[in-house]
C-alpha cells in the first residue's frame, strides 16, 4: 500500500477498481429472485423504493426506469416511511441497506413486521435485512470505504436485473460495465477550484446526481446538495456565482435539451458548471464537459457513475487531507 497517501482514499480506490466486476456478477447472480420480484412488480404494478444515504439516492435513479416498464414506482427515505408512512398494502418494496443493519432497517422490522411482497437488497448476506427478508445481495462481499461507490454500483446492477426480468434489455448497461471507462476530470476539478458550495442537478439522471452531491458533502466536507432541474430553476437559483459550482447530468433522452439551457443560464449566472454528459449532443459552451459516450436509461447512470466518482474525490483531494476519513459519522448508522 502507498502510505503517503490518505488510507481513506485508498480504500475508496479500491472499492472503485473492482466495482464493475462486481457489478456484473451480481447480475449474474440475482437472476432467480429477480424473476420473482418482477413476478411481484407485476401483479401489484406499484413499487415503494426504501433506504437511507446513498441507498435512498439509487431508488430515485431507478424510479423513472420503472415508470417506463409501467410500474407506478416511488422512492422514499425509509426514516420518512417510519415517521409518514405510505400504504403498502398492494405495494411490491424494495428495502434497500448495503449492510443491511442500519438504525431504520432494523426499527422499520421491529414496528412493521414483514410485510407481503417486501425484497430487500444489500452487500451483506448475513444482515438483519437478508435473513429477515428474501434480498437480492451484491458480489464481493460490504464496502468498507467511506463515501458510496461500489456499493452504488452493485445496487444499480441488481436493479438491472430486476428489470431484464421485467423485460428491459440488459446489454447497453452491461456493455458500459465491460468498458471499464476511465473520465479524464481535471478540468472539471480545476474550474472548481474556487467553488465553496455546489449544485448537482439532472432531470432524468436526477438520483445519480443526488448520489453524487452526497459523496461530494461527505469527502470534501463543504455544502454539497442537489436539486432536481426544475426545482433548480423555481428559486434556488439567486444562489448562483462564482463561488458555487454546479454540476449537470445528461443523458440521451427527450430532457437533454433541458439540462443543456440549464448550463447556459447557470453560466450567465456566473457559476462554474461541469457537464458529466452522455447525450452525445454538443457540448454547452463555456461548461466543462466529461464526456462518457451515449447511453440513455440504467444504461447512462453506469456510464455516469464513474465520471462522477473520479470528480468527486479529485474536488475532495484538494481540500481535505485525510479524504475518506469521517470524522463526525461512521460507515453504518446506528443511531437515528
């Protein structure tokens, strides 16, 4: 190992180097109750997607995807289904942990049971979750790095093969999986150099760019939020300056146009913006684009993920010196 370098970096490193092995072979393996859940899917043709962090952040990445199967689908945080909860009754749910032995998960037990048509999906074969519930688990056993990476994309790949059950075409996403892309985001890191705060935003790629904006909060300790696009234009924008950056996710859908007036506005307002870009439409002039190919779909947050990944920790890296070190949360909540 390289000791001059933040052990905490190195670990997400690692976690990141083998993610898309992972990914696919946790395809693989989720096949057979992946057909049970899309059996569930369906017969209720509604989807309640629970889970905390970055776990809460795939369910609202995967809800469009659903959406477009047909699937009434809606992601909640699992503390908002405790404290207002929705009917479940008629519901498939997805309960999302990647340890699977978080605070809510095992109060969420505790209060409702085990309720009817409830999958859960995870990192860790032996939780609380997968022995309560039958989950879906990811390969390669729990990500021990601070800041969500592999343990993302492993959750993605599970839902991928919920949804090749379902009837979606898997191979465009498992095509970006075997790609092993490597972003060049240096100047995307360098425009932000001056950034205090940051934007992420997206339309129809919006849950991965909340999963960004959390690992950009958690690394780099400085305010790092996301805002759907149009929420982003109905007021948050008096925000906007030099002294906060704002990063786009696009993909190849009939919102790219969308995202790129966006950028434009954003930039009249005098933010840096970084364009993590898989529309393969032209580049917003004046944005720093990461281009990842075109992809539309689960197809586009594989793509995504990575170059967001890599942005992250080289903004991170220039202001924190022991990146991936928490110091006020730790890797599994236990507390509420």
């Amino acid at each position: 190992m390289n000791t001059t370098r933040p052990a905490g970096l190195v670990a997400i490193e690692y976690e990141m180097a083998r993610q898309n092995a992972d990914a696919i072979a946790s395809f693989d393996a989720a096949a057979p109750l992946a057909v049970t859940i899309a059996e569930s899917l369906r017969a209720n043709q509604s989807l309640l997607l629970l889970g905390m962090g970055g776990s809460h952040a795939v369910g609202r990445a995967v809800e469009p995807f659903y959406r477009a199967l047909g699937i009434d689908a809606v992601a909640l945080p699992l503390s908002e289904q405790l404290g207002q909860p929705l009917a479940l009754s008629g519901k498939t749910i997805l309960l999302t942990s990647q340890s699977g032995e978080s605070a809510e998960v095992l109060r969420w037990f505790a209060e409702a049971g085990v309720p009817a048509d409830a999958f859960g999906l995870t990192l860790e074969g032996g939780s609380t979750l997968a022995r309560t519930i039958p989950s879906l688990v990811g390969s390669g056993g729990t990500e021990k790095a601070f800041a969500a990476t592999r343990s993302l994309t492993l959750s993605f790949a599970l839902h991928l093969a919920v949804l090749s059950a379902l009837g979606e075409d898997p191979e465009p996403a498992l095509a970006v999986l075997r790609s092993e892309r490597v972003p060049d985001v240096d100047a995307a890191v360098k425009a932000f150099s001056g950034a205090d705060a940051v934007v992420t935003s997206g339309r129809r790629m919006q849950g991965v760019a909340e999963a960004i904006a959390l690992g950009l909060t958690e690394l780099s300790r400085i305010p790092c939020f996301s805002l759907e696009g149009g929420q982003l234009r109905h007021g948050p924008m008096e925000m906007l300056g030099p002294k906060v950056g704002v990063v786009l996710f696009r993909s190849r859908d009939e919102a790219a146009e969308l995202v790129a007036r966006m950028a434009s506005s954003a930039l009249e307002a005098g933010s840096p913006v970084v364009m993590l870009d898989a529309s393969g439409e032209t580049p917003v002039e004046g944005a720093v684009t990461i281009d990842v190919g075109t992809a539309s779909g689960i197809a586009a947050a594989f793509a995504l993920l990575p170059a967001g990944q890599h942005f992250m920790l080289g903004f991170s890296g220039m202001r924190v010196e022991n990146i991936g070190t928490p110091v006020r949360t730790t890797k599994i909540t236990r507390s509420e």
